[in-house]
C-alpha cells in the first residue's frame, strides 16, 4: 500500500477557496524567491488575483505569512491527531505524536531553506509569547493528556503541555541529529517520569 504523502490535502470548502489559493501562492513564491522577498505583488501574480484581493483576505504581508504559519501548524497538528488516535495509553500517544512532529519538520519543503537562510522571518512567529502557533501545541498536548493522565492534577497538564509545545517549537527552529523514534521515545519517556513521580501525579 502507497503511503499518503505528506503534505495532500482534502479541497478546501468553497467559502475558503480564494483564502487557500493565496496561501498556496505565498507557499509557492517563499520557495522560489525566499519569504524575505516575497511581495504582494508576487503573491497575487502567483494567485492570478489583484491585490485589492488580497487586501480583502489579508491586510498586511504581516498578516499573510502568519497565516501561512498558522496553516502549516493546523495540517502539522491534523497529523498528530492521526498519529495518536489508535494509542490509549500515555506513552507511545507521546512517543507517536512526537515521532510525527520531527518527521513534519524534517520533510517540510519549506522550514529548513527558510531556517538556513534568513531565520529572522520565520522566528517570531514561532518564539513570540502567547502566539497561535505556542497555543496550539499546548491546546493539543493538553487533550492528550487530560485523555490519557486524567489522575494527574490539571495544574501539571498544563505545565507538561507547556514544555512539551516549547519543545515542537524548538525542535521545529534546529532538529535534533538523532533518528525521530530515539529522540520522540526519549522526550516521552522525560514527560511521562515527571508525571509519575510528582505527588500527586501517581494513579
């Protein structure tokens, strides 16, 4: 059997077409020009919309990379859900969905040009405090473990969720040498230890 590859996509809804076509445009033109240099102009050639368009979707070029990010941390989390779904227990549902976070990062044709070259366009949405991207690991990280470690008090989820979207974060910004599985089953094992041995962590 093929294995799916890893970055097809259902068709967006037709209300999210025309959004979904620029952030296609800005993907294309980041990889043939950098996103340092990509324009408006640029996007909205590759669109085949005007910019008056664009404008209407998205009010500064600011506003069109986040959104960009944002997107590819949506179909990055869309993954790990899948990842972890068939895991009941805590551990391997850590280990799978960290496995697929670096395998992500690794494969994307977009974040290591982006990182080698000009890492101050892609760093601040990733490292500002109280960003989408940052909430939205912790969000999932939460689900995770509120349905695989309800005993632990909420206030550790929250915690471990934290240090575990940080992580994603930090391992999307420089990957670790090591294969995927050793390191997703290392950082796994860290998460679940610390649970286990706070007082009030034990089941």
């Amino acid at each position: 059997m093929e294995e799916t590859p890893l970055y097809e996509v259902e068709a967006p809804a037709p209300e999210d077409a025309t959004r979904a076509r620029i952030l296609d445009a800005v993907f294309a033109c980041a990889e043939r020009f950098g996103l340092g240099r990509t324009t408006i102009a640029d996007v909205a050639r590759e669109a085949r919309l005007s910019r008056q368009t664009l404008y209407r979707y998205f009010p500064s070029r600011h506003d069109l990379l986040a959104a960009l990010v944002l997107r590819e941390e949506e179909r990055l989390v869309a993954r790990v859900r899948t990842a972890i779904e068939p895991h009941a227990e805590l551990r391997p549902a850590l280990e799978a969905a960290f496995t697929m976070s670096l395998k992500t990062f690794r494969e994307h044709p977009l974040l290591d040009k982006v990182m080698a070259t000009e890492p101050q366009e892609l760093l601040p949405f990733l490292t500002v405090e109280a960003n989408p991207v940052m909430s939205m690991g912790m969000k999932l990280t939460e689900q995770v473990l509120a349905t695989r470690a309800a005993h632990v008090p909420e206030r550790l989820r929250h915690r471990a969720a934290e240090i575990c979207a940080r992580v994603f974060i930090s391992y999307a910004i420089s990957p670790p040498d090591e294969a995927n599985e050793v390191v997703a089953a290392s950082l796994a094992e860290l998460v679940c230890n610390g649970l286990s041995d706070h007082p009030g962590g034990q089941s």
